[in-house]
C-alpha cells in the first residue's frame, strides 16, 4: 500500500449518542417484540432500576420482575417518558441532559411541576401539549 492511499483512508466513523439521535428514544430502547427494554434503559441512561421507576412514577418493585415490567402500564409509563425525552432531546444537548431537564426544570406554564411531576400524576399531555406550543414557537 502506498502513502498516498494510507493518507486518503478514513477511519470509520465513531458511535456516539448524537448518531443515535436519528431515531426516536422509544425504538431505541424497544426489544424486537416492540416492549421497552428495562435494563438496556438503566444502562442507557447510566441509572438504577429504583430511579427510572421513581422517574417513570412507578413503585420501585414494578421494574424488578420483568412479568411486571412488560405490563401495560409501566409500558406506557415508560413510552411517554421516553417521547417527551425525545421530544427534547436535540435542544437540551443529548441524553442526559434531557433527563436533567425532565427531573428538574420547572415548567412555569404548567404551575410550576416539574415533567417528571406530570408524568408521574399521569398528566404526560400536558407536557406534550406544552412542546408542542414551543415548537411552533409560543412562549415559555
């Protein structure tokens, strides 16, 4: 091989989580069967089983089987967590400063509640309401 044709070689390129941002949290972290995937989430996100259920607004036992974990409300729980995650995903800057934003920015908007605060008191439309008025750009 010659030096010019080591030069024009390129190394394949790094994945990282902005490569990943290309498709939606939820088909992220979606087994082949279309259900969440508990354990690839914890370790996405770098938490514990008890913090995504305090998260998600589940009691801490429902993640730790997975015969309740595949149930239909910790299901949908999980699904709008990770929409409104994706939905913010791109502005906030990744991953996890999207959880940031999620646990802890006040939404004045919404009486002061955190997203987190919503989905947990099921009100997961209400924060999706309130993105989608951002995003056709109306006000905080």
């Amino acid at each position: 091989m010659t030096a010019a044709a080591k030069i024009d070689k390129k190394p394949a390129p790094r994945r990282t989580l902005a490569a990943s941002a290309s498709k939606p949290l939820v088909v992220k972290y979606m087994d082949k069967r279309g259900v969440i995937d508990v354990g690839r989430l914890v370790s996405g996100f770098f938490i514990n089983r008890d913090q995504l259920a305090k998260t998600a607004g589940l009691a801490t036992t429902t993640l730790a089987k997975r015969d309740r974990s595949t149930a239909a409300r910790p299901q949908a729980r999980l699904r709008e967590m990770l929409e409104i995650l994706s939905r913010i995903e791109d502005w906030s800057g990744g991953e996890a400063q999207a959880l940031a934003w999620y646990r802890s920015q006040p939404i004045p908007a919404l009486d002061g509640r955190t997203a987190e605060a919503l989905v947990q008191s099921g009100k997961a439309a209400s924060v999706r309401s309130y993105l989608d008025h951002l995003a056709l750009g109306g006000f905080a």
